[in-house]
C-alpha cells in the first residue's frame, strides 16, 4: 500500500532547483490561486450595493470591449 500525499497550500519542492527559479514558481503558484487578489478584497469591507455597482460596470466594459474588437474597420478615403 503506498501512501498518498496530499499537499495543502502553495507549495514548491526546490530540490536541486536554484532559490531564483523556486521562488518564480512559487510567486507563479500564488497568482494562479488568486490568494493575493482575495486579500486585498478582504482588507476593507465593501457594502454588497457598492460590490454589485463594481461588478455591474466591470461586465459593463467588457461587453463595450468586446463589440468594439467586433467592428469592421473603418474606411480609409
């Protein structure tokens, strides 16, 4: 019977790696995990209006991006 290892958190096993490239798969671990992002959203409280106000006018610029990358382009008299 072999035992499984479960790994919790962000981890990185370094082992004949160099620090230099363990820390920039660390670093690359925590941004995927979105750990970061999640913190600094907690920091402060956020009112849910405000939060739904946020969110609405974020969709709100991605919708505008993408009709604006659906364009054709204007003609050049």
């Amino acid at each position: 019977m072999s035992k499984s290892k479960t790994i919790i958190g962000n981890k990185i096993i370094c082992g004949e790696l160099p620090f230099n490239t363990a820390l920039k798969k660390f670093k690359q671990k925590v941004d995927d995990s979105g750990i970061l992002e999640e913190l600094r959203n907690r920091m402060f409280y956020e009112k849910p209006t405000t939060e739904r106000k946020r969110k609405k006018g974020a969709a709100r610029a991605r919708w505008l991006k993408k009709l604006k990358n659906q364009e054709l382009p204007k003609k050049l008299y």
